[in-house]
C-alpha cells in the first residue's frame, strides 16, 4: 500500500511540473513590469524506471483484479451451473420418486387385481364344487329313491302274488271243503234249513197262489244276522215278493251252517213253500 503511495505522490509531481513548464513557454500580454525578486526555484526529480514500476504494478493490480472478476465471475457460472444441476438432479429424483410410487401403486393396483381374480377364480371353483356334489348326491338320493320304490313295488307286488296265491289256495282249500261237505250232504241240509225258517217266517197275501216257486238273495253275516234280502225269480205277484223278503227279515238270525266252509255271505235259496 506505501508503494502505491510513493507512485501516486511521483506522478503528481511529473504533472506539476510539465504544467509550469508550459507556462513559462507561453507568452502572455505585455504588461508593466514590475521589478520581483528572483525567487529560487525547486525542481522535482523524476525516476522513470519507477514510472514504469509503478505503472507495470497498475497493470499488474488491474489484471489481478480482472483475474479476481474473472474467477468470481467463473465461480458465480459454477455455482448457478451447480444449482441447476443441483435443481435438475433434484426434479429428476422428485420425477424418478413420483414415478417409482406410480410403479408401486401400478404394481400394488395389479397385484390387487391379481389377487381379487384368483379369489373370484376360487370362490368359482368352490362355488362349482359345491354345486356338483349337491347334483351328484341329489342323483344318489334319487337314485336310491328309486331303488327304494322298486323296491317297494316289487315287495308290494310279492305280498299281492302271495295274497292273491294264499287267497286262491283259501278258495281252492274252502272249496275242496265245500265239496266234502255237499258230498257228505251238509249242503243241502243247510238250504233246507234256511228255506224251514223263512217258510216258518212267512205270512202269505191274500194273492199268494198255490205253487208258489221263488229265488230270494239273502245277504248275511256268519251269525245268521240278515242284512239284505231280495226275491231274484218269483211266480208271485208284488205282494207275494214283499212278504218272502220280509220274512226273511223276520226270520233273522237264519240257522247257522252246520260245517263253516259251507257259510255263505250272499247265499240264493229257493222258496217252495207248499212242499
């Protein structure tokens, strides 16, 4: 900083003194002189040698202060450069951020998705599972109902075959029965009871006529008890076949059958009252 000094006072010196030495060159207008004392005069030394120094320190300062911009200026580039790169790495990471939680959200919706579907795919399946063992056991219920009735028709028509079978051999037996019963004459000793006891019963109608020869159905249970009677065949008149009916209705209980093979529910007997 003393250099600079020293510099600045020597120039300022060179300048004074080419200024007076134009003035003394310079004629000015005459005026009346007037006598002045001689005064002595001082004069200022100058160094070029430290002209130049002082000067090439000038330059030198001014370059260093231009390098001193130059570099602030180039520090002040890098460092806007480094804050946009720094802005920009900064969008970028922000851009890369966003989309990456994009990805993931993307991912996550699909896996979601995925996994919804598998869950409907399975529930499906199930749901088909279910509905193909529910028509399977159906058809094996309704298979095994159908056995069953068959079943149960085969054993109905089994206990009909043996019904119809026992009834044909109650007959057959009932019959052989009868027959060794009328061969034995029990039959007709039975009729001829029947025929006693409606004939004690009867009360004829003035219109009743000698010869009188009719069929009536009686209708009775094993006791003898009549529960119907109706003249089938007659020679008689109206009257004649109302009083047969009636007395056979009077004559109830009938005689029962002297053999029990020989009972009939509906039996036809013959009325002949005059023999």
């Amino acid at each position: 900083m003393q250099h600079y000094n020293g510099a600045v006072v020597w120039s300022l010196a060179l300048h004074v003194a080419i200024f007076v030495g134009l003035a003394v060159g310079i004629e000015l207008p005459e005026r009346p002189r007037v006598a002045v004392a001689a005064a002595p005069i001082q004069g200022v030394i100058i160094d070029s040698a430290a002209v130049r120094r002082d000067q090439a320190a000038r330059d030198a300062a001014a370059r260093q202060e231009r390098q001193r911009q130059q570099r602030q200026e180039q520090q002040r580039r890098e460092a806007a450069e480094q804050q946009k790169l720094a802005e920009q790495r900064e969008q970028q990471r922000v851009a890369d951020a966003a989309r990456a939680r994009e990805q993931a959200a993307e991912q996550e919706r699909d896996r979601a998705a995925a996994a919804k579907r598998e869950q409907e795919r399975q529930a499906q399946v199930a749901r088909e599972q279910r509905e193909r063992e529910a028509r399977e056991k159906a058809e094996r219920d309704a298979a095994a109902k159908r056995e069953r009735e068959a079943a149960a028709v085969r054993e109905r028509a089994a206990a009909e075959q043996r019904r119809r079978e026992a009834e044909l051999q109650a007959a057959i037996d009932l019959d052989r029965e009868r027959t060794d019963a009328a061969a034995a004459g029990l039959l007709d000793l039975y009729k001829a009871a029947l025929e006693d006891a409606i004939r004690d019963a009867w009360n004829p109608p003035a219109t009743a006529r000698p010869g009188v020869d009719c069929v009536v159905e009686v209708v009775q249970v094993p006791t003898g008890d009549v529960i119907g009677a109706r003249v089938t065949s007659c020679n008689g008149d109206d009257a004649v076949r109302r009083s047969i009916e009636q007395a056979v209705r009077d004559a109830s209980p009938l005689p029962t059958a002297p053999d029990p093979t020989l009972f009939e529910r509906v039996v036809n007997v013959r009325f002949k009252p005059d023999q």
